[in-house]
C-alpha cells in the first residue's frame, strides 16, 4: 500500500485552531468591554478548551509524515477521542476549580462558538485544498 502525505489537510487543521485561539480572543475582549472582568474570563476558558482541544486533534492526527492509509485513519479515531478526553477533563477542573468565578452562559457560549468554527472554516478551506489552493 502506498504512503499518504496531507501537507495540506495540516495546514487547514491547524488554521482552524488559529481561527479558533483568534474568535476566543476576540469574545473574550467583546466580554471585557460590554459585560466586564468575570465574562471575560467566562469566554476565554470556554474558548480555551475548545481550542486546545482541536489542537490536540492537530497534534495527534499529524504527528508523523508519511503513512499507510490505515495508520492515518487510525490518528484520526486516535485524535478524536482525545479532544473527548481533553474537552471532558478541561471541564471537569475548570469548573471544579474556577466554578464561582465563571459566568456559565459565557464560558459554554464561546465554547459552542469557538466549536462552530469548524462548520463555517472547515469545509471552505476543503474546498480550496480540493482546488490545490494550499500547495502541498
């Protein structure tokens, strides 16, 4: 069986986590100027778990160049159910430690928002990996 390379699919996975760190950021700042310090912190953790989440996909499901196609599609599951695993477990402590500072509709608010990231950059950026507009 032959090797598979994605450059490509690399790059469109970490620049949805890009997008994601950058759409945190942004909220969390909207949160501080509207709504204060607590929402703030609300919105960026919420936006932080996500976010490290699908860099732990990133991270796992590229690790390595080259592979035969099962070895990728196996990263892949790999990957997946680590961003469960993270998601699971950054929540768990955040809300066990951090659970009177946070505004709840704020920290689950950017995490939907920052996990929405995937439906509206993930299938434009295919369609340009499709379209050879990555290189790779």
């Amino acid at each position: 069986m032959a090797a598979v390379e994605l450059p490509g699919l690399r790059r469109v996975a970490y620049g949805v986590v890009l997008a994601q760190a950058v759409l945190t950021a942004l909220i969390a700042a909207l949160g501080y100027v509207f709504k204060g310090q607590q929402v703030a912190l609300s919105a960026a953790v919420g936006g932080g778990i996500g976010t490290a989440a699908s860099l732990a996909v990133a991270l796992i499901a590229f690790r390595k160049g080259a592979r035969e196609l099962m070895d990728v599609v196996r990263a892949f599951y790999i990957a997946e159910a680590a961003k469960f695993g993270v998601t699971i477990v950054l929540f768990v402590v955040v809300l066990v430690t951090m659970k009177r500072m946070l505004v709840p509709g704020a920290l689950f608010g950017a995490f939907v928002a920052v996990f929405l990231v995937h439906w509206l950059v993930l299938p434009r950026a295919m369609r340009r990996l499709d379209r050879g507009q990555f290189g790779g």
